[in-house]
C-alpha cells in the first residue's frame, strides 16, 4: 500500500519529472515509472552548411528525467518489488513481461 500523498505527487509536474504509471486491465496493477538520468543527449538535425547541429525552440526545456536522489519509488514509499533497468530498455515492453507472470484478475 503507497503511503498517503506518494501517488498525487508522484504524477505532479510530469512533463518535468518524466514519471507515469501504467495500469494492467487484465491484472489490475499498477507500475509506476520513474526515468533516472540526465536526458539531455544532443538530438537535432545537422546543418548542411555548417555541419554543426541544429535544435529546435524548447530545446532542454524539459528534462523528462530526474536523479536517483529525487525517487519517490522506495520501499519506504509502500513501494514493493522494486527493479531497475539498464539504459535503452523500453519500460512499457518490462512491463508487459512481468505483467505476463500473474493472473487475470477475472
């Protein structure tokens, strides 16, 4: 059981924070997801003149990720089976792994 107050803090300032839950239908619980890291890599496109890279307007106005000391996602929090996954695995395709281990809840 999530301590009071984790959840709604949990999914506020999102675009920031890059955390979102994921809720089974077919087993009825919920993943929460928190990407660590800085995520700030150079994306864009490259200048045919220049050769230097290009970004958009907006660019690093979000960072979508937060630092290992800033995890709500602990045991301390109600959290319980908690994992962490190596850089470039999809969370939506761990998820639908584990998922796959309970049963329906029908």
């Amino acid at each position: 059981m999530l301590k009071e107050g984790v959840r709604e803090k949990f999914l506020t300032n999102t675009d920031e924070s890059g955390r979102f839950v994921v809720h089974s239908p077919r087993t009825g619980r919920s993943y929460y997801i928190e990407p660590i890291g800085d995520s700030h890599i150079k994306w864009g496109s490259v200048d045919p003149s220049s050769k230097g890279l290009m970004v958009k307007k907006g660019w690093k106005k979000h960072t979508g990720s937060i630092s290992e000391k800033e995890s709500l996602i602990t045991e301390e929090n109600g959290f319980e089976n908690i994992r962490t996954f190596e850089p470039g695995l999809s969370p939506l395709k761990a998820i639908e792994f584990i998922d796959d281990q309970y049963p329906d809840v029908n």
